[in-house]
C-alpha cells in the first residue's frame, strides 16, 4: 500500500502516533527538532526490514510533532521546478497568456 504521509495511528498503544523516516538525515533532523522543543517520544529502527526509523509521539503532542514532521519535510524539499531559468520563463509566459486573456476580456466589449 502507497501511503502519502509519513505518521500513523501506533499499532499496539493507541494513546501514541507513529511517524517514520526511509532517509536517516531527514530522521536526524526530526529527531534534533523534537529534543529542542523537549518533547517525548520513542526511536526504533527496522534492522530487519527496509530499515525504516520510526519515532512514537504521545498522542497530546501530536500536534506539535506534526508541524515538527512538516518543518523537516519542507526542509529537504527540493524546487517543483529546479532550473531557474525554466521556472521564471514559464511565470513570465503564464502572467503574458493572463495579461492576454484580460487585454481580450476588455475588448470585447
């Protein structure tokens, strides 16, 4: 099964969320943002298996240790478009076609 986000309900202790990482930097770095906002949670990794790492949250900071999960993954986010040259000539075609679009709206008058 795909799934789109990264926590779930924990599968034994339903007073815990479950948010897990595949790459170990971006885990780090979730895991140094929930020491600094001093919050407690469980760390296991999967040696066995695809050697995910898993951090279990009490359910009353899940709130917080989700924005924590969006902070890391905006953090390692890269560019929908990443040539910037491609990504400012495609704003630039798209305000032209509005600019048309306005300019024939206007005259049709």
């Amino acid at each position: 099964m795909i799934s789109l986000i990264n926590f779930q309900d924990h599968p034994t202790n339903r007073n815990k969320k479950v948010f897990h990482f595949n790459n170990e930097e971006h885990a780090v770095y979730f895991e140094s943002l929930l020491t600094k906002d001093k919050l407690q949670f469980e760390k296991q990794i999967d040696e066995k298996g695809d050697q995910r790492i898993y951090y279990g949250v009490h359910i009353r900071d899940f709130e917080k240790a989700k924005k924590i999960n969006y902070l890391t993954i905006g953090n390692f986010r890269k560019p929908f478009i990443p040539d910037v040259f491609f990504r400012y000539f495609l704003i630039s075609i798209s305000i032209f076609i509005v600019g048309l679009a306005i300019v024939g709206f206007i005259l049709s008058d």
